[in-house]
C-alpha cells in the first residue's frame, strides 16, 4: 500500500472527529466562554461519538455520487449525534450550562465544515496520492465475468494502491472464450502454478473467484497459500473456516470476503501507531539511565558490542534487524542459529541476569520508533527458525501479516523461551493467531501488564 495513501486514510478516519471538535472550540471561543468543565466533557463526548458514528465520504465515487450520496449521508450522521447528544445532555440535567447562541453555531456549522475538509481531502490530496505509483500486485483466481468486472473496477481505482496483473485459471484460454469476453489482463498459469508465482513475484493481494462448488480445490489453495504473507480475499463467498480477520466489504458494489488479512488497516493502524509511538517514548525517556548502566555492564564484563543486531523477519515476511543488548559470547546471525537452552555455555553471567529479567530486550523500543516493531505484536524468530519452522507448521507465516512485538501474547500464555519442539512452537503460532483475530488496544494494555507480572514470576527465560 503506497505510504501517501496509508496518511489518506489516516486523514479520513480523523477528520470527522477533530473538525467537530475544532468547531466546537471555535464557536464557543467566539462566544467569550470559557472553556472548562462541561465543555470539556461535551468535548471528549463529541470526539468518540463522532468517531464511532459519522463515516468518512466515498472517496473513489464519481461527483455526482459524492454530493448526492456521500455528503447527504455524512450530514444525516452528524445530526444523529447531535439527537444522541440532546439526549444526554437533557437525561443529566446539563444544558443550562452551555450557551445555547454557541451551541447552535455549533451544530448549523460543523456540517459545512465536514463537507468542505472531505471536499479538500477527495479533489485535491487524491491527486497527490495518484502521484504514487508504487502498487502492490494482485492477482485472481479464474477467470469469469465478475472477476474480469473485478480485475477493471480495481486497476481502474488508483486510491487503492492495487493492481491486477494477470488471472490464474485452470481452463485454456479458447475454452473459456467461448462463454466469456476474454479480458485484456494476462493469463499466468493454471491454478497450481499460483503459490509458487505469489511467492516469487512478492504478489500482496489474492482475489479467489471460484464458485463455492469448487471447495475441495479452495482448500487446496489456500492450504498452498499458508506460506505466504499475501493478504486473501473471496468473490463473492465461501464455506468460511478458522479465519483471520475475516469480514465482508465490497469493491465498487462487488461484495468480497477477507480471508486473511491484517487487523491493523484503517483507523485501528493509526491508533496501533500512535500508542506505539507514544508508549514507546515515554518508556525510553524512563529507562535512559538504566540502559546506560546495562551498557557499562556489558563492557565490563566481557568483551565485545554492546547491541547485538539480528535480522528476522518483519511486516510481510520482510527482513528486519533486531537490536538486543548482547548477552552471550558468540553474535549467531547465520543460516544456522542454535536457541539458548538451560545453563548455556555461551551466556555470560550478567547476560544470564539480562536473560532472565528480559533487560536484555530493552533496545527493541528503538525498532518501535523506527516502525519496524511495534510494543504487542508476535515475537521475531530468527529467520533459520523461520525457514525451518514454515514447512512445518500451517499458517507460520500469517503471524508476519503485523509487525513483530516485543512482547505478545503467546508470552503471557506461558509460551516464552525455548521452543525445542514442533508442538511448543505450534503452541505459540496458536496463540499469535488468536492474537490477530481479537486485536485490541484493551487487549494490548492487557498484554503489557500481564508481561511485568510475567517476566517476575517467570521460569522458562534463560
């Protein structure tokens, strides 16, 4: 996805709520009122109930449906806040604090505001973002009227950072012909060629076409597909199972169903961010001074680096270096990485007490800020365990949809440490996927507090 239409996005989601708020402050600033006490709560009221309630216009509508649909719903969204609000205020007996003069600007100029910030954002940051040609690649499964219909409504949508290169289909191209308007996109193989060509093409978005008759070769597929990053999507439906994220949308009036695909999209990547961001520094600006006393430490008590780089895998199975305070003798980065066990020769005796009280994970807050892990999230393997561990476990990769984490919650769940079993590491993928399907931010709050009770208590780090 182009970086400038992840901000787009990030934008849309946003301006409801903070233009409403700036409205607010605005009309009651022109007014001569204060702004404290109720204000304040009608404030922070007015941001959720916004947030939750008034969606964002149709950027990828033509004109006529933007005036006549998007605007006209944008503006009947607001007006039912504004009823759930009276409400409220007259449910609490807090009216007769606002200024009604104030209040009633309020209300009759906000919507304006909405219309004319979506207006700016559609004609002309659009065009910025079209500027961006960097799209991920698609590809769908058969060939067919809807997924040639499919195939054009999103080469056709530049806003969505996608394009279709090519169709995958059993079928020859004169069979299919006969029944169907070939379409101008290219055919890449027979659908058992397809995980293979996802793999080596770094393909993102695979759009799978065939009628729900054809189960037993779904399957097939999306078993192929396990080893891959690429997010997965169904047209129009099929017999669902054990999904990751799964949930209806529609392209254009063409309903689809992601199969798998990553939970951070949208406004839950920007509030994943910016927790990220913000808790992140927080941390790092208290920890400064015993990070400078781990670093005297580890220079006093053996030779060698401070930080221990690593490459792991990251966001989509890319390869990212991992920052840990060194705590062993040796700075294994090879094909071939042997997992600490109980009483290592190669630890140190102060990386034995960074190990153990996970100190030694401190450095990973600046992989954070860089935005290359986030604070909750997966844990990184080493990319030998990942390569080993892929062909032996169905759905390892998916874990790679997020950014890897410091912690998770396959490490609150007792699965940290040594994982020198299949079944152990089944465990933890288990636990990664469930993850992914129930992300929240109260879930990670959660995680991060039950990691401090886990990292005292606990007895499988060494």
């Amino acid at each position: 996805m182009p970086k400038n239409r992840q901000l787009l996005i990030a934008l849309k989601n946003l301006v409801n709520p903070v233009m409403a708020c700036l409205s607010l402050v605005g009309c009651v600033w022109l007014y001569l009122e204060e702004f404290e006490g109720g204000y304040v709560a009608l404030l922070i009221l007015s941001f959720l109930l916004v947030n939750q309630l008034v969606d964002g216009v149709d950027f990828e509508s033509d004109s006529n449906r933007f005036w006549n649909k998007s605007v006209v719903a944008l503006v009947l969204q607001w007006f039912w806040v504004i009823g759930l609000l009276l409400m409220i205020g007259f449910a609490s007996k807090g009216t007769a604090y606002f200024s009604r003069p104030a209040l009633f600007l309020w209300i009759v100029v906000t919507p304006f505001l909405l219309v004319a910030m979506h207006w700016l954002l559609r004609s002309v940051l659009l065009k910025w973002v079209f500027s961006d040609q960097d799209y991920a690649k698609a590809v769908i499964v058969v060939v067919s009227e809807i997924s040639r219909k499919l195939a054009d409504e999103i080469n056709s949508n530049r806003l969505m950072g996608v394009s279709v290169i090519g169709f995958f289909d059993d079928r020859t191209q004169e069979r299919s012909s006969e029944t169907e308007k070939e379409s101008p996109i290219e055919r890449l193989g027979k659908i058992a060629a397809a995980a293979d060509y996802i793999k080596a093409n770094n393909v993102q978005h695979i759009y799978v076409a065939l009628p729900m008759s054809a189960q037993p070769r779904i399957l097939a597929l999306l078993d192929d597909l396990r080893d891959t990053t690429a997010s997965i999507y169904f047209v129009p439906d099929i017999f669902l199972f054990d999904l990751i994220q799964a949930n209806i949308s529609s392209i254009r009036g063409i309903p689809i169903v992601a199969v798998c695909q990553s939970p951070f999209v949208g406004v839950n990547a920007t509030i994943k961010r910016a927790s990220d961001v913000f808790l992140s520094l927080l941390i790092l600006l208290l920890i400064l001074p015993l990070m400078l006393m781990i670093a005297i430490g580890i220079k006093l008590s053996s030779p060698g680096p401070v930080l221990f780089k690593q490459r792991r895998y990251g966001l989509d199975g890319q390869e990212i270096l991992v920052y840990k305070f060194r705590s062993m003798t040796v700075m294994e980065d090879s094909g071939q990485v042997t997992q600490a066990t109980r009483n290592d020769p190669r630890i140190t005796p102060f990386g034995r007490f960074l190990r153990k009280t996970s100190l030694d994970e401190l450095p990973q807050f600046i992989n954070v800020l860089q935005g290359h892990m986030s604070i909750v999230g997966p844990r990184p393997h080493a990319i030998s365990h990942n390569e080993l561990y892929r062909s032996l476990i169905k759905g390892y990769m998916v874990r790679h949809k997020v950014k890897p984490g410091i912690t998770g919650w396959a490490q609150v769940k007792g699965f940290r440490g040594e994982t020198d079993t299949v079944e152990k590491m089944q465990a933890r993928i288990d636990c990664d996927l469930d993850y992914l399907r129930n992300w929240s931010l109260f879930l990670d709050l959660l995680i991060i507090f039950r990691t401090i009770s886990v990292v005292i208590r606990d007895k499988n780090a060494y």
